[in-house]
C-alpha cells in the first residue's frame, strides 16, 4: 500500500492533493522554491523541502524531484497540473526509481501529449476529430494549401500546447500566413517545440469535455461531463458539470465515446477527453489532457466521488470501486476560477500582499484555495489563487447561491476576476443556459460595470462620515 506520497506542485492543487492524502491515511510531501517558502501546501503537508532558489526551474526538474522523493522515503508521486504533469520524463524516471507515478502511463502521456498522435489515435477508433492535418506541417505555405481545402476559418494549433496557449484563429489566407511565425514561436517558447498543426474552426461551439478513469484491469467508466465554455482567449474561467446545455441523450452518447476513446488507447487513471459540440449539435474530439484537471472538483461535487483519492487506489494497482451504473449525477455543480487578475484593465495580473481575505462559506459551498490573509502572491506563477464551487439541486439555484458565495468572499489588497463572474451570472443567456466559447467576447458590456462597494466597505465608508462630522 501507498503510505508517503511526493506531491510534485504547489497551490490550490497541492493543497487539495494534501488533503486527499490526509484522508487516505498516507503522509505527504511538499517541495518549495525560495519563492515559495510561505506558500500554503507547505505549511499543510506533513513534510516540506526546499528545491532551490530558481521559481520556476525547481519545480521542473524531474531526477531532482523523484531524488528527493527516494530520499524522503515517498512510494508515490503525484504530479497535479501543469508544470510536470504532462511530461513523460517525469513517469519515466518515478518507474526507474521505484516511485510509483500517479497518473497514466509514459506512453499515453506521450501519445495523447501530441495533438497528431493523439488525433490519429482517435480516428483508428472511430472517434470523430475536427477536420484538420494529420501530420505536423512542414511551413506556411504546407498551411496555405491545407487552409485552403479546410476552408476558413481555421485554427493554427501549438501540436505540444496546451494552458489555452499556441493557438490562433485565422480568418483568411493573409491571417494565416500572418500567424504562422507567431504560433511557431509561441509554441517553441512556450512548449520548446515549434511543431504545428491546422483544424477546422468550429465557429463558437461549446466546450464539453468527459472525466474518465481508467484502473489496470480492464475497468473504464466515465463521470458524466463539464461545460467550460464560458472562457477568454482559450482558457477557462467558469465550468459546469454537467452541462445545462446538453439532452440526456447527448450525455449518455458522449460519456460513451469519452470512454470508447480512453480504452482505444488503454487509458489507466483519471484523464479527461475534451470535446466540441457545434451547432448542428455534432461532436467532435478535440483533445485528451492526461492528467488531473483544474476543474475535477464540480465533478466530484455531482457525483460524490473523490477523484484524487481514487488515483491514488489505481496507482497503488486496486481495481474501481464502482462500475458504470454505480455513477449518479445529481443537481449542478459550478467553479469559478479566482484569479488575481484586473478584469477592468485587461486582465492584468495583480500580484502582492493579500491583506485580508474573508473566506464564504454556507450551505453547498467548497473553497480550494492556494491563498490566506497576508499571504503574498509571487509574480512568477499562474494567477490562480482559488476556486470557488458551488453546487445546488436546480440550474437557477446554483447560478444564485454561486452569486451569493461571491458576494460572501472578501479579498482585500490584489483585485481578482470576482466581479467579473457576478456580471456573467447576471447576464440572461447565461441564465437562460445558453452559451458558447464566444460568450466572453460577445459581451464586452460586462467588464464595463459600475464600481461597486462591498457593503463592509460601505460600513465603513458611513462610520468614516459620522466620526467625521462627530469631529473624532
Ligand atoms: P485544465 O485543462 O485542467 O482545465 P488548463 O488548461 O487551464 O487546465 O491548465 C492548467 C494549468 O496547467 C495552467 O496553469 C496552465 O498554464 C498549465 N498548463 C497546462 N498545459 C500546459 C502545458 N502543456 N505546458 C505548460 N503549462 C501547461
Ligand atoms: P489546450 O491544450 O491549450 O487546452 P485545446 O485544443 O484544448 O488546447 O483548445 C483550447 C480551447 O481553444 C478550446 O476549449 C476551444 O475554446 C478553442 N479551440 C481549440 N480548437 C478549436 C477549434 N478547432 N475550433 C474552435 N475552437 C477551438
Ligand atoms: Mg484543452
């Protein structure tokens, strides 16, 4: 059995795999950089590491990170997202050590990490993809030609990305050849490699992607779906499970075909097959992160299943505990990404010191968060200092007890999306449980929205008033 567990990450995620560990009975290990050092998942786990002074470069440094988990006297590795998650070296070395990796296999990280190989897989099982290349393109003009047969709008696609980076929307031959540099370098900073690819645009289609989980012995279920599709440049920002936005028929054909694709490839612990649904309501594979996601949480809320604690089991060779027909869904469950960012000047980040932070709590409310009163945000990071879930039995009520969680989370000291959502969960399509990965640019009116001060802040705005006219 899994007794000491490396948790390979930092933030919220870290936090959350402490927890699943403290559960489970089994001890944990955080890993810091300098930057790092009053960071929140090194104060929870039960043992904590320096891994020098680099912010970035630490926590990507495969052989120093499986060292130390051999040298703490670790059995397992979690890599959480980003960072690691989706490199095969970091599963090759844990397997080499004797560490056992928690996540897929090296060769599915590899295969599924390409967007070709994992394209080419997904047609051999008869998995629709959006129509696109089917190998790496050679130069612009390779683009032009296939651009071309494609038909525009086309998306010019990082073949490593990944983040919602790499990836640009090409509305004619000019943009295209315009792009093409752009993405190649783009995907050799960001990924270190320039390879790219095309598909077909879906024009503002929805975003719906499958959780599946996989054991080593032939058991693969899925946990019904998430709607991401309220996102800016590519990247999420609010999910939903399931979607509002889909018939019990749609659900049940695609958790179907999630699952027929994780097995055509073998899939072994928790992984998530991302989909396009376009407006002739036809769906089309897109992409397979093999790895935990940032927004497993509204799916566990729907479900009652504690996703981490269960990769854990598979990692330590235990079969499923359920089968298929055990997995209910029940109400909705809604995440917001807090970021610190200002959605008023373009989402700038907003780093620094968090001098105060009122957590909301209440009925069907979870806070995972990397972020506590004084803590100061490091610039060197991803802007993401929590996520706020909600969940409810019915669409309406989620949408109103995730405005009231809002109002209810005070951060005082860095600005955050916060406001942002409120406007969103406002808005009447939205309500109305109709929108797509077009929404955040098609309402540019709500990032446009009255200052508004929190009633404290009115509070005390008001007592500022009367001690100044008591002249004390
Ligand atoms: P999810 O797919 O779980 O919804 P994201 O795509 O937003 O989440 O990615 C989660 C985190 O991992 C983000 O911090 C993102 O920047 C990072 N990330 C994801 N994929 C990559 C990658 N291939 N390379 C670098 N960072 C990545
Ligand atoms: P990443 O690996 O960065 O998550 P994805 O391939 O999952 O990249 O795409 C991220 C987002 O970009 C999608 O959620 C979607 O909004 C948009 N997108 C990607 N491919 C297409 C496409 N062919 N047509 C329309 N939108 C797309
Ligand atoms: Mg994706």
């Amino acid at each position: 059995m899994i007794k000491k567990i490396l948790v390979a990450n930092r933030g919220e995620i870290a936090v959350r795999i402490v927890r699943a560990c403290k559960e489970l009975g089994i001890k944990s290990v955080a890993i810091y950089t300098d930057a790092d050092r009053n960071a929140l998942h090194v104060k929870k786990a039960d043992e904590a590491y320096n891994i020098g002074s680099d912010p970035v470069l630490g926590y990507l440094n495969a052989h120093n990170i499986v060292n130390l988990a051999v040298a703490s006297g670790c059995d397992a590795l979690h890599p959480g997202y980003g960072f690691l998650s989706e490199n095969p070296v970091l599963a090759e070395v844990c397997g080499r050590r004797g560490v056992k990796f928690i996540g897929p296999t090296p060769a599915v990280i590899r295969q599924m990490g390409d967007k070709i190989q994992a394209r080419q897989a997904m047609i051999k099982a008869g998995i629709p993809v959006v129509p696109g290349s089917d190998h790496n393109l050679e130069n612009a003009e390779e683009a032009r030609v296939l651009a071309g047969k494609i038909g525009y709008p086309v998306m010019l696609k990082a073949t490593n990305g990944g983040g919602g980076r790499g990836i640009r929307r090409c509305d004619s031959e000019a943009d295209l050849l315009k792009n093409y540099e752009r993405v190649v370098s783009e995907a050799s900073k960001a990924f270190g490699k320039p390879e790219v690819f095309l598909e077909k645009c879906v024009v503002n289609p929805k975003h719906i992607e499958v959780q599946v989980i996989g054991d080593g012995h032939g058991g693969c279920i899925h946990l019904f779906e998430r709607d991401c599709s309220i996102q800016r440049r590519n990247q999420k920002l609010i999910e939903i499970a399931p979607s509002p936005q889909l018939t019990e028929a749609q659900r049940e054909y695609i958790g179907k075909l999630a699952v027929k694709a994780a097995r055509a490839v073998k899939y072994v612990n928790a992984g998530t097959v991302e989909f396009l649904l376009d407006s002739d309501n036809q769906f089309y594979f897109m992409e397979m992160n093999t790895r935990l996601q940032v927004e497993h949480c509204i799916t566990e809320q729907i479900t009652g299943i504690d996703i981490v604690q269960e990769q854990i089991r598979i990692a330590d060779g235990l079969p499923l505990q359920y089968r298929q027909e055990d997995i209910r869904h029940r109400g909705f469950a809604m995440e917001f990404r807090i970021n610190a960012e200002d959605p008023r000047n373009s989402f700038l980040p907003s780093f620094g010191r968090i001098t105060r932070y009122y957590a909301p709590g209440g009925p069907g409310v979870r806070i995972d968060a990397a972020m506590y009163s004084g803590y100061v945000i490091p610039p060197y990071y991803d802007s993401m200092v929590a996520k706020l879930i909600v969940w409810n039995l019915g669409w309406e009520a989620v949408i109103e007890r995730g405005k009231r969680a809002l109002d209810d989370m005070v951060v005082y000291g860095v600005k955050t999306t916060m406001p942002y959502y409120k406007e969103i969960l406002g808005n009447p399509e939205f309500r109305g449980g109709r929108f797509n990965t077009g929404f955040v640019d098609a309402h540019p009116e709500l990032l446009e929205y009255a200052v508004r001060r929190p009633p404290e802040h009115t509070a005390a705005a008001i007592s500022a008033a009367i001690a100044a006219h008591l002249g004390i």
